[in-house]
C-alpha cells in the first residue's frame, strides 16, 4: 500500500510530465517559448538552459541530439534517478543520504554553469 507521499509524488510527476507535454506539443509550435531570466538579465547561461531543447529532442526520439544541448544535466542524470527512486522508494527514511546527494548536485551544477560560461558550451 502506498503511502500518502509517495502518492503525492506520483500526482506531481505526472502533472510535471502532462505540463511539460503540453508546453512541448502545444505551445512552443506556436512559438510560445518560455525565456530563461538568469540569461536575459545577465547574458549568461544558467545550469539549465538548454534543458527545454534536450526534452524536446528527447520527446521526438532524438536521443543522440539529447545530450549536446546540456551536458551538465546529462551528466548528472544517474544521480537525479537514483534521488527520485530512493525518495519513492525509502521516503525520509534515508534523508541523509538524499541531502548529500541533494549537495553534490547543487555544488556540480553551480561548477557547470561557470564551467559552461567559460568554455561557451
């Protein structure tokens, strides 16, 4: 039997996969592009840009492209799936290990996007 968190985390990923279907199949066709506002403001890119542009590759099966648009995300991939299922699977019971993990992704993330910036990738 599930728990009421782990049925609250089914309902919010797939309200963020349904959104995410709708703003990929509906919108940006439309030309309705959401703009990232750490690069309008600054020039920059963030640790996330390019992940609309991964999702919609990967949404049209164009896995190999995938990668090229963030590799930072990509690489960080294993870690984020090892966190979702360790939270669906072992809820709060194994917290301290989902901080560090939480902490090595925040620190490897804010490293990509100076590295990123730099390299101009």
């Amino acid at each position: 039997m599930r728990t009421t968190e782990q049925t609250r985390l089914i309902r919010a990923g797939a309200v963020c996969i349904c959104a995410g279907l709708v703003y990929g199949y509906l919108l940006i066709p439309l030309g309705l592009r959401l703009r990232c506002p750490f690069r309008a403001l600054t020039g920059l890119r963030c640790p996330g840009c390019g992940v609309t542009d991964l999702c919609l590759a990967v949404l049209h099966g164009r896995f190999w492209e995938a990668p090229a648009y963030n590799w930072g995300l990509t690489v960080s991939l294993p870690a984020l799936v090892w966190l979702a299922v360790s939270r669906w699977k072992y809820g709060r019971a194994d917290i301290v290990r989902q901080q560090r993990v939480c902490l090595v992704l925040a620190v490897w993330l804010l490293i990509w996007g100076v590295i990123r910036n730099f390299i101009g990738i």
